[in-house]
C-alpha cells in the first residue's frame, strides 16, 4: 500500500480531482445542475494549465456523447460527466458509445427526472440508460467516487470488456457533501491506469476501418453477441481490478457490501448514498430484536446475479429501495 493524503472535498470535488489525476486526453461536457461543479474544476484545471486535457464545450449533452464517440473511436482517452436530465438527452449516443464498444467513462450525478422539474436525487435517469449496454458502479460517498472513477478506467479499456463505464452517485446529497476521503499520489495513478492501448482507431489510415454501417439482422446479431459477453467479462474484470487497487489503496471493493446479513431474516437493498442511515436504522432494530442486514450494491451493471443470490440465501423478505 502506497502513502496517502488525507483530504475532504464534495463528491463533485472528488470526481473532479479523480478527473484531473487521470488526466485524459479529452473531456467534452455541458453543464447541469447538480454536476456542474465538477465541470467547473475541471475547466479551472485546464485554464491553469494543470492538466493537457482537451476540453471540449458544446451546447448540449447530446453532443457532448456524440465528441466523446468521435473522441474515443479515434484512440484517445475520453471523460464526460452529466446528471439527469442530461443523461436522457444522451440516450441516443449512449447505445452508440457502448455499440462501438468505446471505453468511454461517465460520472453520473444522479438527479430525478423531469417533469415537474427537479434538480435533487433520485436513481431514474441511471434506471433510464440502465440497458444501454454501459457498465454502472453506484458510490456512497467522496472517497467511492474518487476510487470508482480511477478503476472504471481499467475496467473500460481491459481487452475482455471495452465498454463504457458509468461511476454514479447522489445529486446534492453526495455531490455537494463534504466527506473525509484518502487520495493516491497523482504518479501512482498514472501508474495504476497506464496508456490507453486502443483496438482500433478511426484515424489510423494503413488499417482503415468503417463505423456506423447499416447492418442487416445477421450481422446485426454477430455484432451485438460480443457486446453481451463482454458485459459478462466485465465481472470477473470488476474484481480483478479491485483486488489490484486494493494492493495499492487498502480498500476493498466488490460488487457489493453486506452488515449484518449472516443471521439476517430480512435484507434490505439499496445503491449510494441511503447506506449510512441504513445502517442506523438496522443497528435500532437490532436492538428491538428485529434480525435484518443491509446489502448496499455497489455494481449494478452488469448485476451480480449469482453473487447477490448466495448473499440473500438466508433471507426470508428482502426489501429493495430507491
């Protein structure tokens, strides 16, 4: 385990701090309440001359996805982040990003779905791109974030997966909390993520390749087939992953965590931020003799089905929230 600095930032800071480290080649990014502050950082660090990255602002989040595609497919490392709204605006390029098979990584800032308008959090915009073919990981807090977002990068470009990552986490509640969280030297970052080593690049003229073609359904099911097991990949590349970050952090990630689920009659199941006062709420009924767990998901694309029913085995009533 290497030596670490003890910080506190929001999670906005510490998704944007996560950015900065990694340093990709290109960020394209629009705006959008509760995401923008991270957006914000991130402009400051290339204004500053902090990072090389190549900023790129556009007028909606449409495009953004659509220079982050172009970005991607031409070999560079790509970053974006968005929340809600937004995230519905992308629908459309999101199945094209993970279509291509693109490693492209997205902070979602989880904000409840219009209408009426509202900015504050619920999960329905990530419910909404949750069979886009993108890898989802939801984070409790500043230090979740900031871990998630460095391992989504190998996750994304590992040969096995090459698929888009989604790093989600609570809109206000986490976004603009501030939260203790240890932060790696920028250089052991580096280390840990390496360069990209893309498959293919659309701007690599001795093997030209076409993107976007019409496919007609035979071939359309011998390119979808290969995304399905990549998906599949992606499991048993989450935990190698980890179990790497864990030699260099001394945290452990999984798909999941459980408290207080061994003797449990009932498990409740929750994503992000609903984990601390979940565990309140279990200890008190404990202590009125009520024998429940708590299991916080932490990889919900692709859904650790096998894992998740080996945890419950002993659950009588299991009780999922949002």
């Amino acid at each position: 385990m290497v030596k670490q600095e003890l910080t506190a930032l929001t999670g906005n800071e510490a998704a944007a701090f996560a950015f900065k480290q990694i340093e990709p080649d290109v960020v394209a990014a629009y705006p959008i309440t509760p995401q923008t502050e991270l957006m914000h950082d991130v402009a400051r660090f290339v204004h500053d001359g902090e990072i090389r990255t190549e900023l790129i602002t556009v007028e909606s989040e449409h495009s953004a996805m659509s220079a982050c595609i172009g970005s991607a497919a031409a070999g560079a490392r790509t970053l974006t982040a968005t929340s809600g709204q937004g995230l519905a605006l992308m629908w459309e390029m999101l199945y094209i990003a993970a279509s291509y098979r693109l490693p492209i990584v997205m902070a979602v800032v989880n904000r409840a779905l219009s209408g009426p308008i509202n900015i504050h959090c619920d999960h329905s915009d990530a419910m909404g791109a949750r069979d886009t073919g993108w890898i989802q990981l939801f984070s409790e807090n500043s230090q979740e974030i900031y871990d998630n977002l460095i391992q989504a990068v190998r996750i994304a470009e590992h040969p096995d997966v090459q698929l888009p990552v989604m790093v989600c986490y609570d809109g206000f509640i986490t976004s603009h909390t501030m939260q203790d969280l240890e932060v790696l030297p920028t250089s052991e970052v580096k280390r840990f993520i390496g360069e990209r080593k893309a498959v293919y690049s659309v701007l690599d003229v001795d093997n030209p390749i076409t993107l976007g073609g019409l496919d007609l359904p035979p071939h359309y099911f011998e390119h979808k087939r290969p995304q399905v097991e990549a998906m599949k990949n992606a499991q048993d590349v989450i935990l190698q992953v980890a179990a790497e970050y864990e030699e260099i952090s001394g945290r452990r990630y999984g798909f999941f965590d459980t408290y207080r689920t061994d003797d449990a009659e009932m498990v409740v199941i929750g994503m992000g931020s609903f984990s601390g006062t979940a565990v309140e709420a279990v200890d008190i009924a404990r202590k009125e003799g009520v024998p429940v767990g708590l299991l916080r998901l932490r990889v919900f694309r692709p859904l650790p089905k096998s894992a998740l029913l080996d945890a419950l085995s002993s659950a009588a009533l299991v009780s999922v929230w949002d």
